[in-house]
C-alpha cells in the first residue's frame, strides 16, 4: 500500500520508503513538524523488520548488474541523476526550508547546486580510478578499485540532502548499490531523491530509502552482516553505538562526527575581516559541524575584535528562513532547543559571562539568540562539549604557545580558522590537530580535497579519491614477468 503525497507549499512529497524502485507504504509512521512554526507536515512510514530486509534484498539481487556496469557506463545514469535533481531545484529548496529550517536562499544558491555536483563530480572522478599499474622488475601489478557491495548511508538533519548525495554520489560512482537511512527529524528531501533516481532510470534496488528513527530502522540496518560499507554522519554517541554494531559484522565505517573547532584570532589578524567571519558561526543557528565555536583572540585584541564581531551580529536579520532576506533561522526541534538553553544555563550557573544573547529569540518558539559566553575555563563543559546551536565562547591567550595548546585541548579535531599575518597564521595552523583549517577564510571547499576529523570528529576522510578508497574494495593484481617456478625459499 502506498500513501498519498504530502503537500510541503505546493510540492508533492511521497511519504514513503522507496525499495527495489518503488514505494512502499508502513503501517507504523512518525510524526514531522516544520521548526519554522511547529506545523504538522506530515506522517511518514516508519521502517519496519520487513522493509529493512527488503531493502537489503534488492541491494544485493541489483549489485552484480551494476556494478559490473563499470564507471564508464555507470556515469550516464550519474549525470541523469544530477539532472533530474536540477530540474526539481524548487522543490528541493522549499521542502528541505519547510522541513530542516535551512535558509532558501542557501539552498537555492549553495546547498542544491552542490547536491547536483555531488552526483557528477564523483561520476567523472570515478574514471580516472579504475586501473592503477605499477611495473616492477619481476611483475606487472594492476590496482584495481572495485565496487565493495552494498553501503548503508545515515546522515543527520542538519544537511540532509547535501551530506546524502556527498556519500551517494561517491557509492554509486563505485559500482555499489545503496541503502539510504534519512534523518528523522528532516525525512523529506531524501524522498525527492527517490522521484529522481527514479527518473534518471537507476535500475531498481540500486538506491533503496528505508524511513524511520535511529533506534528502529537505523539500528537494525547497521547490524546487518550483508552490508559491505556503512557512511555515517552525526554525533559521536550514535558513531559509538553504529561503530559496535558494524564491529560484530566487521564491516567498515565511516564517520563524519560533531566538533568543537577553535576559530583563532591572532594579534597581527585583520579584525574586521576575521570579526565578520567569526558572526559567519551563527550560521543555520550554529548548527553546522565544522564552524569554528571557540574563539581564541589575543588578549591586546580582543576588546576591540569583541567590539566589531558585536557590530556585525547585531546586523543579523534572524526570521523565517522562507524569506530571502533572513540569515539566521530556527533551532530544528524542540528537544535540541532545550539542549542549547540547557549549556548557556550550565555555563551561566559556572560563572560564565553573557556578551549577548543567552536566551530564546522572540521570533519563534524555536529560535535563539545568537550568544557568545566569555569567562569560561578551558575544562568548562562549555568549552568542550558540542553544542550544536547559535552559541560560540571567548577567550583570551597571550602567547603562539597559549593558542596551540588551548586550540589541541579538546577531545575534538574535526576543523578550525586561523585570522593573522598569513605566514604566522599558517604556522599556527600547521600545529592544530584538526581534519582541516581555514587561514584568513571560512569554508572554501573542494570535492576533491579530503573532509574529515580527527580524534572525537570522526574516522576515515570523504572527498576525492579518499571517498573511493572507503567505498571500493582495492585490490592488487600480480602478473609476473618472467615465468614463475615454485620454491619453498622463493620470497
Ligand atoms: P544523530 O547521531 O543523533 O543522528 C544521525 C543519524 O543517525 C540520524 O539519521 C539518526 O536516525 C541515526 N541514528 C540514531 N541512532 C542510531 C542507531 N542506534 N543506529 C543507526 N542509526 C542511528 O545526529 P544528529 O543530531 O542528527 O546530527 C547532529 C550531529 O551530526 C552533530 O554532532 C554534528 O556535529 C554532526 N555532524 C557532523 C558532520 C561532519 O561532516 N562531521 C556534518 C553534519 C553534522
């Protein structure tokens, strides 16, 4: 049985899974509500045992085909795909601003053509990986990438359809067939996904969508010995039970896990530039990995570097994220919300000092301020715990040394900015252990560099041919020069 399609502002969305290339209905559903007003948006299936192993099932029957496809043939299915994606770009915008709250016009302008690149990007990067020779004196070796079997993809709310065809699009490119386990909190342009895999004519079982919560389908998926890989984006305490569970199986993940980044500012750093990329952490109300929430600034700078970041965050027009003008949207959920109001609380009762904000934005009931705390201690649950709202913490260093240490002194390493002269700024960076870090910039990123964290942000790196050395399966084909005559002493 199927459902009728949810109507999100005029755009259809199916509320269904999609397996073996059709849709398929649940008897269970959940609940969405917008975080732009609490509106209920609809009732979408709830992944039961049954569709679960389904899923599986046509994952595996449509592997040998496709992924014996090879890249070559593979990438016109790709490119349709990112076709079909760019013909629903309007959908794509208003239905993931209605559901996650994520700006229109980021969407519009970042979050879909980035969707669709995503898709051709690892197409054509695919090419160039098949075959890799080495010739030594004694054999000729072909590396080979080949397609590992069927990967399970569970992504986070924050930026669904982004991070979803980030690791689709690398999947399918090697050969794999695919499992998708969208967030809960944010199910509903995975689905649009589906209407275009359909349309760009995947066969089907080549991407299968199961929707549920974490604790049902995505617990019961990732502890199927039948997966090959399992990409994973969200917070360290899920990766911890996803990591046990793929550990039973020996099955190889992934993990792109939260952060505490520092966002350094130097004595020698141009403060306008870098208090303006600084308020640029309020970003999706702070609710983005790799922003750089602790900032560091040097202490014969930061009265004045306070005095300009307040200038540009007082500028922001915080609203509903429909409207173009609007920079800063809602909070996604209540139950998030409450953890944002519970840290500022915490860190309040810890001596912490409010600059500004601290409490609930009276646009909406799920808004909040954009907040900076100062006063806090390097061991504060402030300064080392993910918060994953509008909220960033001050502090002051005096020495290179100071910022290194205070920069390394969290159990996180996933990104980090540093604002200075660019050699001194550069030579700061070089010593925070971290995935990645901006110099005098924020964000610049390219597919084919490697995403990722280090210690508490994650395992493995995403980009380029890092994504094909996780999604494929390299093997070493040895063919000797010479003839080969068999020795107990032959090494
Ligand atoms: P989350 O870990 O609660 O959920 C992420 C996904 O995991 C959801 O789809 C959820 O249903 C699923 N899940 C939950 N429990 C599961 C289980 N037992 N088995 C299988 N799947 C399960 O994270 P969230 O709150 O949705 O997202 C916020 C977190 O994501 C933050 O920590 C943020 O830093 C992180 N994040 C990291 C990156 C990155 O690239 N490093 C990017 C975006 C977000």
């Amino acid at each position: 049985m199927t459902s009728s399609p949810l109507n999100i502002a005029g755009h259809p969305v199916s509320p269904d899974h999609f397996i073996n290339g059709a849709r398929v209905g649940s008897a269970q559903c959940f609940e969405v509500f917008s975080p732009i007003d609490q509106q209920l948006l609809g009732r979408v299936a709830e992944g039961g045992a049954a569709d679960c192993e389904a899923a599986v099932q046509a994952a595996q029957a449509a592997f040998p085909a496709w992924s014996a496809l090879g890249a070559a043939r593979r990438k016109p299915f790709l490119d349709r795909l990112a076709e079909e994606i760019g013909k629903r770009a309007e959908a794509f915008c208003v239905v993931e601003s209605n559901d996650a709250g994520v700006l229109l016009s980021r969407m519009r302008h970042g979050v879909v053509p980035r969707a669709m690149l995503n898709i051709s990007f690892f197409a054509e990067h695919a090419l160039g990986l098949q075959e890799r020779p080495i010739e030594t004196e004694q054999a000729h070796h072909r590396v080979r990438h080949d397609p590992a079997g069927v990967v399970l993809i569970i992504t986070p709310w924050n930026a669904p359809l982004m991070l979803t065809t980030w690791k689709l699009g690398p999947a399918l490119a090697a050969g794999n067939t695919v499992i998708i386990k969208p967030p809960e909190w944010a199910p509903l342009t995975c689905s649009l996904l589906a209407d275009c895999v359909a349309a760009a004519g995947l066969p089907p079982g080549v991407v299968n969508i199961v929707q549920g919560s974490g604790a049902g389908p995505g617990a019961r998926l990732v502890a199927d010995p039948r997966l090959a890989r399992i990409s994973f984006t969200g917070s360290v305490a899920t990766a911890r039970l996803i990591a046990q569970a793929a550990g039973a199986n020996l099955v190889p993940c992934s993990l792109e896990l939260g952060g505490k980044s520092p966002f350094i500012v130097l004595e020698d750093a141009d403060l306008d530039n870098a208090a303006a990329t600084a308020a640029l952490m309020y970003r999706n109300a702070g609710q983005v990995c790799l922003a750089g929430t602790r900032l560091l600034v040097h202490e014969r700078v930061l009265t004045r570097f306070k005095e300009v970041m307040r200038g540009f965050v007082d500028k922001l027009t915080i609203g509903d994220p429909r409207d173009e003008a609007t920079e800063i949207g809602p909070i996604i959920h209540p139950r998030q919300l409450e953890r944002v109001k519970g840290f500022v609380e915490r860190a309040r009762q810890a001596g912490a000092t409010i600059e500004w904000g601290g409490a609930p934005h009276p646009f909406g009931a799920q808004y909040y301020q954009p907040t900076l705390l100062s006063g806090v201690a390097q061991d504060s649950e402030i300064v080392q715990q993910e918060v994953f709202g509008p909220v960033l913490t001050l502090q002051g260093f005096s020495t290179d040394e100071q910022v290194v240490q205070m920069a390394n002194g969290t159990d996180y390493g996933l990104g980090g900015v540093c604002y200075g002269e660019t050699a001194h700024a550069t030579a700061i960076a070089d010593q925070v252990r971290t995935g990645f870090i901006w110099v005098n910039s924020f964000g610049i990123r390219d597919l084919a560099a490697p995403f990722g964290g280090i210690k508490r942000s994650g395992i493995g790196r995403e980009g380029g041919d890092w994504s094909f050395e996780f999604f494929c399966d390299v093997k070493d084909v040895v063919v000797p020069k010479k003839p080969f005559k068999a020795s107990f002493s032959h090494r």
